[in-house]
C-alpha cells in the first residue's frame, strides 16, 4: 500500500491511504495524480512506518535531510 500525508501551507494536513491493489497493472512503478484544494508544503511517504520500507530517506518532499551524530573517540 501507499500511505501519503499531505501537510499543508495552512498547517492541516490529510492522510491518504492507496490500497496494494494499485500495483496490478504495473509492478514496477505507478503513478496517481492528486488534485487538492490547498497549497501543499509537504509530502511524507508512509509517516507512521508502517511499511517495509529499507529507505525512509526518500520519503520526503521537499527532500529532508537526516541528522546522523558520529561520536569521535
């Protein structure tokens, strides 16, 4: 499945869900097209890890970076 929230500029935000079912037609990649009301800020993919997803650093629009802290001895 696709999990998708939309956080907007007016700080709402909206989850949407897209079964697995969307992959049928093709597996290798899909696309849906969103129209919306309200100008959107952000886009998180799967925001409460709930897929098997490896590598949560392409899971944001616009691209977050990730604070990695590295202990020197």
């Amino acid at each position: 499945p696709l999990i998708l929230r939309f956080d907007y500029v007016d700080n709402s935000s909206e989850l949407v869900r897209i079964p697995a079912e969307i992959w049928m037609k093709n597996q290798e990649m899909v696309s849906k097209l969103f129209v919306l009301d309200k100008e959107v800020k952000s886009i998180v993919l799967d925001p409460y890890i709930e897929t098997a997803d490896v590598d949560t650093e392409n899971n944001y629009w616009p691209r977050k970076t990730e604070k990695i802290y590295m202990q020197i001895r």
